[in-house]
C-alpha cells in the first residue's frame, strides 16, 4: 500500500515541479540541466554508486579506485541527485559514467534498470529512494550503504520511516563509519551492519601523499605562524578580526572562505591590516592576511599550516575537519557539531579544539602556540589519529567482492 501512495505521490511531485519551473527560474534550471545532460552509454554495470551531492562523492571517491584497480571504468555507474555534485564531478576524471539520477517515479526507475541492470548499488551515506531500492531488491540487486550513520532519531527509526526500514534490512550489508552508528542499528534488530570507519580518511590521506607544493604560500607564510581558516563563515572571521586586533603580528593568516563571492566582504571587514586577495598578491610587500578567492587550493594549504580554525561550526554546518587533521594540524572549531561525531573523536584525542566565542579562541591558541612541547605533542596525536583511521575503503570492498 505505502509503495502505491508513494510512486502516486512522486508521479503528481514531478508534474507539479514542471509547472511550478514555468514561474520559478531555479526550478526551470533544475529540470533543464537534469534533462540536457548527456546519459552514460546503456549496458550492463557491476557497480552503481549513488551519491547525493559532492560531499558524498568525495567520500565515494576511495572506493572507486579501489574498484578501478580490478574492474574497467565502464562497469561503473556514478549517479547524483544535486545539481551541484553533478556539474562538479563531470570535471573530473570520471565524466563518462557520471549520470543525474532520475526523479524516482516508477515509469523512471524500471526504465533506469532496463538500461543499466546493476550487479550492486552501493549508496553513500544517505539519500534512500524507495522505488529504486523496492523495485531493485526484486530484480536481485545487492545493497549497500558506505559510511553509514544514524542516531536514534533517524527517520527510518521512527513510524514514518518504517517501510525505509524493512528495506534497509534486506540490504546485503551497511557499512558504518562510527561506533555510535553501529549500537543504534543493532539495538533496532539490524544484524547486516559492519563498522569499517570513514572512507574520507583514505581520500585525505591520499590527497596528501599526491599534493604539490604551493610556492607563493610557502612564501607567504616565511618563518611566521600560520593560522589557515578554513571554508569560513562570517563567525569565523569575526573570531579572526578579533585575534587580528591583539596580536596580529605574531601570525600569518590565511582565509579561505565557504563562498568565494565574498571575497572582497572579508578584505573589507580586515580594512586596517595587511590584507590582499591571492590573485592579486605581491610578495614583494608583506601581507599579514591572505584571502584565497579560488577553489580548489584548501587542501593543498593546510600542509603549511601550524593550527587551523574550520567553519560551519557555530551553524551546525562543520565543514571538512579531516584535511588539516592529516597533516597533523590543531584543528579548532565552533561547538554544534552533534552531526560529525569525527569532531568528538578529535576532541578525545587530543587535537581538536572546541571554541565558544572569541575570548575561548584566543586563549587557547595562545596557551597552545606559546607551549612546545605541547604542540608538538598534538601535531603527533593528529597524525598518528588520522594514520591509524586509514583503510576503509579496503574493507569495503573486500566485502563487496566476495559476496559478487
């Protein structure tokens, strides 16, 4: 009954979304780029990944080298449901296998199987469709989940999400990235769950050993401390400005804000200081303050910092804590974090820092950078925490493989 009412609810959903983008140029722009974009070649796929958006794809990331290392490119399917996952990801080295998954009406599901026929259909994270995964199950599809977590006010915990639920035992295996995750499912009678940590350590990991070095940042930075700010929001950079106002001499600093359209905000708010845009730095005159107005760097900087401050911390939105963490860098940040159980870990071992206002930031920044030995110390926690996390993606797909 609830598989009825539901494919009847996302049929009337998809009309309703081409008549409402008639009058909404957003929603105009979705379906345009969703019908526009150019479809995988049809054929049969060992693997189809499904990701969400790009934070799930870099998660996804791990696993699909691993599967490169034994299987052709052409036996995957990488499917997205955001827009900006989507356009992000076809840059990339995978273009060809990267599809829009369509809306999950029934008319479009069987339609997507009949193309495509997966062997195993591993989501990331999140983002269960129930058609796709009903009508799956019965064409003897393997499920997974990588990087699983729930708390025990997860959805498919509750009444409303209780057909999530009977599908999601039937799954062949889900794999989680936290403890917590693990006593929840187990605790609501799942008996196909495995903890393999975060696939994102692999990535960081790698991303680290495959760097190259950053020149003009190393420059930047010289014999100074350096403070990089990472993917900040506005209550970052306030606790920055307020640093800046005490004791800016002693730090290099570099900005790296969420929306790169505010560059030119973040260099006014720092009117005063030494300031410049990294397009438009000049070596030659010194600038105690660096604002990155690109994407793509973040992770390559972190390698020269000394202590990084991450944003999203104090929206509840904390951004990516294990790319400084791998370089064995301090990592602070803003205190609701309750949804990345990584900043708790980091906590308990010694190289994360929560911080409340700008008062608890400075001086705990002071007492870290001022004693040696003790940052030295939690540079090695870092290091050795992050090291010690690496492999999951192995895990994984051992697991996949042998039930193929």
């Amino acid at each position: 009954m609830f598989g009825f009412f539901y494919s009847l609810f996302a049929s009337v959903s998809l009309v309703l979304l081409n008549i409402i983008g008639l009058f909404n140029s957003k929603i105009k722009q979705l379906l345009f780029s969703r019908k526009s974009a150019v479809k995988p070649i049809a054929g049969p796929k060992t693997f189809w990944i499904h990701c969400a958006s790009l934070g799930e794809y870099e998660m996804a990331l791990p696993l699909v080298e691993k599967i490169l290392e034994t299987h052709k490119l052409n036996e995957l399917l990488i499917t997205f449901f955001s827009p900006s996952g989507y356009k992000q990801a076809t840059k990339g080295p995978y273009s060809e296998v990267i599809s829009y998954l369509p809306f999950d009406t029934r008319k479009n599901v069987l339609n997507f199987y009949s193309d495509y026929s997966p062997k195993n259909a591993v989501f990331i994270r999140y983002d269960f469709w129930y058609n796709f995964i009903r009508i799956g199950l019965k064409r003897n599809v393997q499920f997974y989940v990588i990087n699983g977590r729930f708390s025990t006010n997860h959805f498919i915990l509750k009444w409303i999400g209780l057909p999530y639920k009977k599908l999601l035992h039937r799954f062949r295996a889900i794999f989680l990235s936290d403890k917590a995750s693990m006593d929840v499912l187990m605790q609501n009678g799942f008996q196909n769950v495995l903890f393999t940590g975060d696939t994102r350590y692999d990535r960081v990991s790698a991303i680290a050993k495959n760097t190259t070095s950053l020149e003009t940042i190393a420059q930047f930075r010289g014999n100074r401390t350096l403070l990089v700010v990472g993917s900040s929001w506005e209550a970052e950079e306030q606790l920055v400005l307020e640093l800046a106002k005490q004791n800016i001499e002693e730090f290099a600093i570099i900005i790296a804000p969420h929306d790169i359209k505010r560059s030119d905000e973040i260099v006014a708010k720092f009117r005063g200081f030494s300031v410049a845009k990294y397009s438009e730095i000049d070596l030659k005159n010194t600038s105690n303050i660096l604002i990155i107005d690109n994407i793509g760097m973040l992770s390559r900087i972190y390698r020269y910092a000394d202590v990084a401050l991450i944003g999203g911390g104090f929206s509840g939105k904390l951004h990516n804590i294990l790319e400084p963490a791998v370089w064995g860098c301090p990592v602070f940040f803003g205190p609701i974090f309750t949804k990345f159980p990584e900043a708790t870990d980091f906590i308990e071992a010694g190289f994360g820092f929560k911080i409340s206002d700008a008062e608890s930031f400075v001086k705990q920044l002071d007492f870290l950078l001022n004693n040696t030995n003790k940052l030295a110390e939690v540079k090695a926690k870092s290091k050795q925490f992050t090291k010690e996390q690496i492999g999951a993606s192995g895990l994984i797909y051992d697991q996949i493989i042998s039930n193929t």
